[in-house]
C-alpha cells in the first residue's frame, strides 16, 4: 500500500472515531446511557431544596476508599469546606440505584455525590456565573473526574442550568451544625396540617394511570415520590417494600402510577397540605431512612 492510501486510510479511522465519540454524548453533559428520564415532572422548579439538619454519620462511607485507581479519605473532622470548581450531574442510570450510604438515589430529590464530605452533610451550592444557589444533602460518593468537586442530582442541576451544558463552575460550602442550629431555630412553625377523614390504613399496593395534571393547590393532592421506573416489575418490588414501612397513623398509602410517558412512579400519599407531605416525608426518612421528594399528580 502506498503512502497515499495509508495516510488516506489512517485520516478515515480518525474521523470515524471521532464521530463516535460525538454520538456517545448528548445535550453536552452525559452519555447516551445516562440522562433525563422518559418522563420528567412538570414541577421541577418547585422542589424545594434540602432542609439542613444534624444526623449522625454513616458508617461505610466514611471510611477510606479507592475508585478508579485513586485513594479518598472522607474528612469527618468537622471542619469547614469551601472550594470551587466544576460541578456535573448524574441522572437515569443510577436512579432508584443504592447510593453509598445505602438509600437510593432519587435524581427528582436535593441531593449530590461529593468525594470526601461526611455522609450525609449539607452543602450550599452556587452557580458561579448566575449567583443561583441551592442546598443539597450529601449522600452519596462521586465525581471521580478530574477537576470536578460534586455530582448534582438531575432536579439539583436543573435548578441551578447545568442540564444542557453539562457542567459549570460552582462554589460548594458544608453547611457546618452551628449554622444548622440557628437555621432550624429561626425557621417558620408550619401551621398545623387539617386533619384527614378518618379511613382504615391503606395496605395494598394500587396500579393506577394518570395523564392530567392536577392543580397543586388543591387539598389532598400532595404526595412523597420513592422513586420513579420503566420497568413496572422494579416499581412493584419498591412499592411492596414500602407498604410495610409507611406508619398507619399518616392515613397514607403507597401507589404505582403509570404516566403518560410510560414511567412507573411509586408514591406516598395523599397529604392534605403540603406542610403535611413535608412532615412526612422527614418522618420517614428518619425511621426508616427512605429518601422522598414532594410531588403533585
């Protein structure tokens, strides 16, 4: 072969390769495995961020560790932590996946992924280029890229424009229990939530399809989402997992509602207010450690 064709050759591989990588990216942050899922809810900008508060540290996930060739030690020292530098996101692939802490990852609820930060802490992230700043509860380890400081969850990146680009310079600040004392001391009291009808618990697990939405301010319309799936074999196994956890005083049953767009959510509820779904869903989490997000139909 002459050197002509080699090198004409050589210049096709290049350029084949290149296309490839091209199409194994998509919207400019993740790749074709990952991203939004098939169905995203319309009120993304409503979930409201993270509420700070002391909980005593994980076992596992702070200890060190090794991820892609590299030693981590999670510093429980209880110090300060303030850097900057790029943060990115991470969304249907690990959602409803066990995070390192052991809860699953809910790309819908406040949460990020960081290296070294005690799990679970509290961060304050803010958007460099926009001054936007959100609070996220750490409960999972990740990015492990260089250059990059955390991994936002899909709602987290949403709220802060990091979808389409796929990244940006942030400043993440833990949120240290001082600062975590004085904020719960100074937040409003929520007026008490009206009380339910009286109705026997909700033990079984219904299958319901919704394709409208429901006006969020209307009573009895609030609801905890555990998790959202394609597969309706995966939402049932978590829904029949649930039922047995939801205490009976909260009136509240656990559903798999199929949407429009074919995705399976399974979801707590309802709740007679907001405050109501707020209350519960801490509640849960701090009995049984189930992450939720609030949601309306």
């Amino acid at each position: 072969m002459d050197m002509h064709r080699l090198l004409r050759l050589l210049s096709i591989c290049i350029l084949c390769g290149l296309i490839a990588a091209c199409g194994s990216r998509k919207g400019g942050g993740y790749y074709k495995d990952d991203g939004p899922g098939d169905y995203t809810p319309a009120d993304l900008d409503r979930v409201p961020d993270a509420v700070p508060k002391i909980e005593p540290l994980a076992r596992g996930p702070n200890k060190p560790y090794t991820a892609l060739g590299k030693s981590f030690t999670p510093d429980v020292s209880g110090q300060p932590y303030r850097v900057q530098g790029r943060a990115s996101w991470y969304g249907r692939k690990f959602h409803g996946k066990p995070t390192s802490n052991g809860e699953r990852y809910d790309m819908y609820a406040m949460t990020a992924a960081h290296p070294t930060l005690p799990i679970p802490s509290y961060v304050r992230v803010t958007r460099v280029s926009t001054g936007k700043t959100v609070v996220l509860r750490v409960n999972d380890r990740g990015p492990f890229l260089a250059g990059r400081v955390i991994d936002l969850s899909y709602v987290a990146a949403h709220k802060l424009g990091v979808i389409a680009p796929g990244s940006a310079e942030v400043i993440v600040e833990r949120i240290m229990p001082d600062e975590i004392r004085t904020w719960r001391a100074n937040a409003p009291t929520p007026a008490p939530a009206p009380a339910p009808a009286p109705a026997p618990p909700q033990t079984s697990v219904a299958m319901t399809s919704t394709s409208a939405q429901v006006n969020a301010s209307a009573p009895g319309t609030f609801y905890l989402q555990a998790g959202a799936f394609s597969d309706p074999a995966r939402a049932q196994s978590l829904a029949s997992e649930l039922t047995g956890k939801v205490p009976a005083d909260l009136n509240a049953g656990v559903k798999i509602e199929q949407s429009a767009g074919s995705l399976y959510r399974v979801r707590i509820g309802p709740f007679a207010s907001r405050e109501a779904a707020s209350q519960a869903g801490e509640r849960l989490r701090d009995t049984s450690g189930l992450p939720t997000s609030l949601t309306t139909p």
